[in-house]
C-alpha cells in the first residue's frame, strides 16, 4: 500500500539517514539543519507537499503501471504522451513555485531510463536485470522515496578512454566481483540532491568499448551506504546562507540553485538485486542517449518556470523604479517572454512526439529534446542580462542586510535607495537580491552544463538529423531528380 509523503514526512525520513558530508573542511553532522543546504531541502520537501494538494493532483500524481496504485510523478515511468507532457507542465509549476532547482528530475529520468534499458538488455541477453529494476522500482514507489541519478563522472584526462586513465578511478568500475555482489570504486561530480536522496542510481557516463567493461556499470544503492563519502560544492555568495538573513539571500526559502556534491564511492559493496548492467558495453549508448533525453526534455519545464519567476521579478523592479510605461522597457520583457515560451515550446513539442519503446516506456523526441538544451544553453543568459539591464546597476552594488537594519546605517539605506515613494524601500532591496541571486548565481552555469554541455547536444542534433532526406526534398523541387 502506497502512502504519499507529506513535505515533514519527507525531511523526518531524510533526517533518519547517517550519511557521511562534508563542507567547508567539515564534517555536516546534520544535514537538514545546516543553513547552506536547508533551501534545497525546502524545495525538494515541496515535491512531495503540492501532491497533496487537490489542484495539482493532476500533475504531481499518476497511476503506476505496476501497481495500479497513485503515485507520485517523479517515481513514475512513462506509459503514454500525456505522461510526458505532464512531466513538462508539473517541472514548469514547480519551477514557478520555488524559483529553483528543485533536484529530484535526474533521479526521475533514472529510473525511466532503466526502465526500457534492463528490458532490451533481458531481451538480448535472458539476463534478469529487468526483473530486478522493477523490484526497485516497487520499492521507490511503496515509500515515495527520492532517488538521485548519478551518472557524471570526473574523467580526469578527457582525451583518454577510462581503461587508459593513468588513475583507473577517475571513471566509477568494478574492483571485484563475488557470490553476492560487486565493489565499486569511483566518484560521481556535480551530484544535484544526492545529500538528501534516499537512493543514489548509478549509471556510465560515456559510451563504453570491450576495453572499459568494468565501467558499464549500473546500480541503485541506499544514499547512506557505508564507503559513499558527499563533498558539497561552493556556489556564487553561499555564506550568505549561513549568516541566518533573508534579504540578502534573494530567496531565502528556496534559494535558486540546489546544492551539488562530488559523491565518493569507496569501495562500496553492492548487492546483485541491486545491481542492472554489469559489463555490457553494447548497451551503454542506448543508456546514455536515452537519459540524456529524458533529461534535456525537463529543461522545457524547469527552466522556464523559473523564468516565469525572473520576468515577474523583473516587471516589478521596473514598477519599483517607475520605469514601467517605458516601451523599451516593455519591449525588454516581451523579449523575455518570447524567449521563455519558446523553451516551453520545445519541452512539449519533443513529448507530444514520444513513442513506444518496447517496454512499453515512452520515449520523447531525441531530436526536439536537444533542441530544448541546446536554447536553454542560450537563452537564459540573454533574460539574465535584460533583467539585470532593466534593474539597473544596484544589482552589484546594493549595501547588505545588515547596514540596513543597522541602527545608524538603516535610515540613510532607507531613504537613499528607495524608487518609487509608496513602495517600502526594503521591498525594492528584496527583488533586487532576487534578480541578482537568479541572474548572477550557479543556476545559470547549471542552465549551461546541466544534462551535457552545448557542444554535446549540438552533436546529437546532427547524428539525429537526415541530412540526405532533406537534400532530396531540395533535389525533387529543383527538378534535379524526380519524386519516388
């Protein structure tokens, strides 16, 4: 019987988790009480909150394809289009409800993924991987558990395969094999939501020749295992997070990016029920390609509800300056929008086109899913800098939370920097602090290199493209050759 977490269920489940973390050359004893990652923690906690909501229900709750039981979306696997395109409009209402990363999309796009994958590697080989991903996934969806796909790598040198590093664990593999289990050594970098995650899916990161058969590997195992070892990673202005403010933190609930963390595997035993690829390189492209679409298609969603959150910020800057009636003004926010919707765009258009793969699994657009990235690589840079341009040069100077309520200070703050005369001046101090978080923090590097750099979309879209069909639509009405 599935029982939905509420938000407080989830944080207390979280809170029952011995992992081992560190920041800043400490050891994080408490992770759901530590100021840094407690925004991450609010976002994730909404996930599971606005499922008990009955207006979002559509959205945040489906029906397992195993089970017949309700779920939350971000455990299920896909069995339709509307599926897809729900994943799209549920990422867009989270991404305006928090203004941020809210970290559970990779696992998400994991376990779809490894859905159709065990089953086409069951199919070629009689193995039992399917059967055992689906006992997982059982597993994940009876108790709502959060699950972080982790499948980024550290790769040391770039230009060498991973059996021909000089370290041989730059790149996750098998030590040993036994009657049991595996042992895997390795790191995984840029983990989105792996501190908080009950389960950490392992999956290779590059296409795997006979060679690097140690590395086509892939696992779920409990966040807290012993030998997995979380190093957080710094982020633009994060020891605001800790000095207990609100203002100057821009959004202090939710903060704008997650945390990400370099997660450590060392020598971590993995049973064989856990265990879903084991050496078979030929099907590492097919894993890989598939995630990465899943993944590039949230881009749709996400990003652009919380550029929703930018343009609303940037309005009411321009109303708090009284620079709202200027048409150059105007038409900066009508670019934004532009810009933000045709992400949309992409996002449903690549899962209105999905298919059946023979899963049953749906599968979007590869194509369409890359062309979602590949804009959003762009285009919130270009929205960041109209709403920095529109704010004015107070984004990078503006004094601190604390010279405001400064007993001396605050009254000069007060009356020097207030815009508009009947809008308080610590209102305009706060949607100034937003825009400065989400236009100049770490959420704009993840728009860049989230779900692969620009480079590796670019090279999707041409091995994706038939370059000859289209030169024969040109041939036939150049009447170069005729119709077939």
């Amino acid at each position: 019987m599935v029982k939905l977490k509420t938000g407080s269920e989830y944080v207390d489940s979280v809170r029952k988790l011995d992992k081992e973390v560190y920041m800043f050359g400490e050891r994080i004893r408490k992770p759901v009480d530590f100021l840094f990652l407690k925004p991450t923690l609010n976002s994730i906690a909404l996930t599971y909150e606005l499922a008990h909501e009955s207006k979002y229900a559509d959205l945040m709750i489906a029906t397992s394809h195993l089970t017949g039981e309700k779920i939350n979306r971000f455990t299920h696997i896909s069995q339709n289009t509307d599926d897809l395109v729900k994943k799209v409009k549920m990422l867009r209402l989270l991404g305006q409800k928090t203004g941020s990363c809210f970290q559970r999309c990779v696992g998400m796009d994991a376990l779809i993924t490894m859905s159709s994958v065990t089953y086409e590697l069951d199919q070629k080989y009689k193995s039992d991987y399917h059967k055992r991903f689906t006992e997982f996934l059982e597993h994940v969806q009876r108790n709502d558990l959060m699950c972080a796909g982790s499948m980024t790598d550290v790769k040391g040198d770039r230009g060498l395969r991973p059996s021909q590093q000089a370290d041989p664990d730059l790149y996750l593999h098998v030590v040993e094999k036994g009657n049991d289990g595996i042992i895997v050594r390795g790191a995984k970098a840029h983990q989105s939501g792996s501190v908080f995650s009950h389960e950490l899916i392992v999956m290779p990161t590059v296409t795997m020749r006979e060679d690097d058969k140690d590395y086509a590997v892939s696992f779920a195992i409990p966040g807290d295992t012993k030998g997995i070892i979380y190093i957080v990673g710094r982020q633009t202005n994060d020891t605001r997070k800790l000095e207990g403010g609100e203002i100057d933190v821009g959004n202090a609930k939710y903060s704008v990016a997650g945390h990400e963390a370099l997660v450590i595997f060392d020598d971590v035993f993995v049973p064989w029920n856990r265990v879903f690829m084991c050496g078979e390189c030929d099907f590492t492209a097919m894993l890989i390609e598939r995630f990465a679409s899943y993944h590039r298609q949230n881009y749709g969603g996400c990003k652009t509800g919380v550029g929703d959150v930018l343009i609303g910020a940037t309005a009411t800057v321009a109303e708090y300056n009284g620079v709202e009636g200027a048409s150059h003004i105007r038409d900066k926010i009508t670019e934004m929008i532009h810009l933000n919707e045709t992400m949309y765009s992409c996002g449903l258009a690549c899962s209105y086109e999905g298919y059946k793969l023979p899963s049953g699994t749906y599968f979007v657009n590869p194509l369409l899913a890359n062309i979602v990235k590949h804009n959003v690589t762009r285009f919130p840079f270009e929205m960041a800098r109209l709403a920095m341009d529109i704010a004015g040069g107070i984004v990078g100077t503006m004094p601190s939370e604390k010279d405001f309520k400064h007993p001396k200070l605050g009254k000069y703050i007060d009356k020097y920097l207030k815009g508009k005369a009947d809008v308080p001046t610590e209102h305009r101090m706060r949607i100034v602090r937003l825009i400065e978080n989400m236009a100049l923090g770490t959420g704009l590097l993840e728009d860049l290199h989230g779900a692969g750099s620009p480079q590796t979309q670019r090279i999707m879209m041409s091995r994706l493209t038939d370059l000859e069909a289209k030169k024969k639509l040109a041939k036939i009405l150049a009447g170069i050759e005729k119709p077939r």
